[in-house]
C-alpha cells in the first residue's frame, strides 16, 4: 500500500536509510578540517588553506553531500511516519529542512574562506594581518553559525523519537535512543555558551544513534509492514 500521492513504507525507510549514508560530515570535521585549523594560531591555519586549499575544498563538498542527504531524508521521514501523525511527521521534516538551511548558510562562510585564502589579489588587497583577520571571522562564523543549526536539529531527532516510539512498525527502542541522542547533543552544543567549564565531551559517544537507525532502516527497512489504517 502506498500513501496517498507518495512513497511505501518500505520504499519511504530504503530512501531515508540511503540518505544517512551520504554522511561524510565526520570525515570533514574529524579528519579534514583538524589539518587546517590550529585554535588559537589563525597565522598557521591561513598558511595551511593555502598550501593545502584542496582540503578545505573537499570538506566543503562533504558538507554539501551531507546537507543534500538530509534533504532526502527529510521527503523520506515524512512518507515514513505520515501513518502515525502526519501533521508531527511535517514538523519533524520542516525542523531538518530549516537545520539544513542554516547549515547551507554557514558552510558558504567556508566557500568565502577558501576563495580569500586562495586569491592573491585578496592578499594585495588586504595584507597579511587584515587576511587573517577576516579568515579568522569568517571560521569562528561558520561554527557558531553550525552549531546553532545542530541547536535546531535537536528538535527534530526529539520528534522522530516521539514518531518513531509511536509508530508500532519500528522497534520501540529506537525512540529512547534517539531522545538520549538529541540531549546529548544539545548539550554539546550549548555547553560553550552556558556551561564552559564542563567537562561533558564524552556526550559525544552517545550522539550517533540516528547514524544506527539510519542503517537499521537500509538493512532492515524491507521487513517493515504497512499498518492497515495506511
């Protein structure tokens, strides 16, 4: 059974499990983004997007992969939980499009960095000191910009944890999970803002849960039975 002017369920879980795969976030933040980046030496940092622009290049496009997925995942989530509450079920979708959003915006701070950094009349025009200056803005921009996204993004892993607990087609446990998943992550976020001398950086552990349902849903996402009021 199909909903209405839409997907199956099955094809609705294969496409939102599809969409978590193209993910490289981490690669960019964990992998590419430290080789640049020196806190505290912004001198260091612009001296490496120069001689390393292709890196920041690459995390650029990891960003633009994994908000093109979230885009995917959001179509796909809808269709996925219409049957259990479809006006929570747009909520839910409507949150991740505008964490996307700000996340788009963010990352075009990383396209300025990268075509500054790169540009030799950037370097005439401004000098050393007024080029790093501006990179350094630009840097601290892109994360804080980011990390009010992810702000955003917690209101959307609660309401999939509410739909997903609901729903009677998924494992129940996978709500729970994902509701710990959203605190910790809020809490990562907002820890700089309001709670700086904490030390809560193992919260990190706890926050790739929905990168676990997402592959519950390709792997197993066929299994998953139309309730009968679909």
């Amino acid at each position: 059974m199909t909903n209405r002017g839409g997907l199956t369920l099955r094809q609705a879980a294969l496409f939102a499990g599809l969409g978590y795969l193209l993910n490289p976030i981490p690669y960019a933040e964990f992998s590419l983004m430290p080789k640049l980046v020196i806190p505290g030496h912004i001198d260091q940092t612009v001296a490496n997007i120069g001689a390393q622009p292709d890196v920041l290049l690459t995390a650029i496009f990891c960003y633009l992969i994994n908000f093109i997925g979230d885009i995917v995942i959001s179509w796909a989530l809808y269709y996925l939980f219409v049957p259990v509450n479809r006006a929570i079920s747009l909520l839910a979708a409507l949150f991740r499009l505008v964490y996307t959003a700000v996340g788009v915006v963010a990352m075009l701070k990383l396209v300025t960095v990268y075509r500054i950094a790169t540009s030799p009349d950037y370097a005439k025009l401004f000098g050393p000191t007024q080029l790093q200056g501006n990179v350094d803005l630009l840097l601290r921009s892109f994360r804080y910009e980011w990390t009010m996204s992810l702000v955003i993004f917690t209101v959307h892993l609660f309401l999939l944890a509410w739909l997903v607990y609901r729903s009677g087609y998924l494992p129940k446990v996978f709500g729970p999970i994902l509701a710990v998943d959203a605190l910790c992550l809020l809490g990562l976020m907002l820890q700089p803002y309001l709670w700086p001398q904490a030390e809560i950086g193992w919260l990190f552990i706890l926050t790739f849960a929905e990168l676990v349902f997402g592959l519950w849903l390709l792997v197993m996402g066929w299994r998953i039975r139309e309730p009968a009021s679909a």
